[in-house]
C-alpha cells in the first residue's frame, strides 16, 4: 500500500519535471525568433564578395561560399540563429559588427584575428551572415 503511494508521488514528479523542460524550452524558441529577423542595413551580396576578400572562408566553413572549408573557427552555418557570438556576445547586429572588426577587444584570448575589416564592410558581412539560417 504504502509503495504504491511512494510510486504514484514520483510519477507526479517527474510528470511536473518534464511539464517544467518543456515550458522552457518553449520559452527559448521565442527568444531566438527576432535574432534571425535583425536587419543590419548592410547588403548580403557585397557581404558574400567581402567573405572571400578578408579571407572568412580559410578558417571557417561558411555555406554557399565556395572554398570556405576553414575549421580554425566554428562553421557560420545558422549564424542567425545563435544566441550568443563567438560565447562572449549577444547576437545582435551591433554586436556582430564589433566582432567581425576587432574580434580581440571584445575577447583578449580569442583566436581570431582582427582582419581590418571597415566599417561598411563589417555591416555588409553581417548582413550576409543573417541570412545563414
Ligand atoms: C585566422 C582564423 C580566422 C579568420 C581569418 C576569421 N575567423 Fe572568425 N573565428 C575564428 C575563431 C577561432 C573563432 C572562434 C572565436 C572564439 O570563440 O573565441 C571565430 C569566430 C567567429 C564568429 C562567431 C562564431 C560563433 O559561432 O559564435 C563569427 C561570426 C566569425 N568568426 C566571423 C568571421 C568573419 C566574417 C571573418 C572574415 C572577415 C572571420 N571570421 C575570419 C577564426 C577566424
């Protein structure tokens, strides 16, 4: 009798553990919905050419890009998704542009280099970047 009680209180636990993962994670979809619809003002074609100009591709894998096989970096596949740039930085883009210009002000140890991207172009890159899903 007893262990039947015992049985039925941990179902009901775990019952409301699952309830409490699910109602989270639902809670994170909504947050990263807007990250993919930022605009930057940038355009994604003169971002695609600027890709090969700075040399992205040699460290990263980025899709639609030929020859960016790069794996220095993580792949910029769903990019416009992230959460978080580079684990450091919310992904907005301000902030993306910041990264793309001067990647080691933002994070001292980080292994990207400065590539001396301008300011157009960074607003360019990350134009393009959004558009990777
Ligand atoms: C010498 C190699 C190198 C080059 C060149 C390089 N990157 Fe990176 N990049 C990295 C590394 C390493 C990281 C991971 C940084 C970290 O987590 O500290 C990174 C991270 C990133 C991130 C964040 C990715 C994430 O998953 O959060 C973006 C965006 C990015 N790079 C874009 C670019 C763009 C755009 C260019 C060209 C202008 C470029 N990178 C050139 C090495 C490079």
């Amino acid at each position: 009798m007893s262990k039947g009680i015992k049985i039925g209180h941990r179902r009901s636990v775990l019952v409301a553990g699952l309830a409490i993962l699910s109602a989270s994670f639902g809670a994170c979809d909504r947050r990263e919905e807007p990250v993919a619809a930022f605009v930057t003002g940038g355009d994604p074609e003169l971002g695609r050419a600027a890709i090969s100009r700075y040399g992205c591709g040699s460290c990263h894998i980025i899709p639609g890009i030929q020859g960016a096989n790069g794996l220095v970096g993580p792949p910029l596949s769903g990019i416009a998704n992230r959460v978080y740039i580079a684990g450091v930085l919310t992904n907005t883009p301000e902030n993306l542009m910041r990264w793309i210009q001067d990647p080691p002000s933002v994070d001292p140890l980080t292994a990207m280099p400065n590539t001396g991207v301008t300011e157009a172009d960074a607003r360019n890159l990350a134009s393009f970047l959004y558009t990777l899903q």
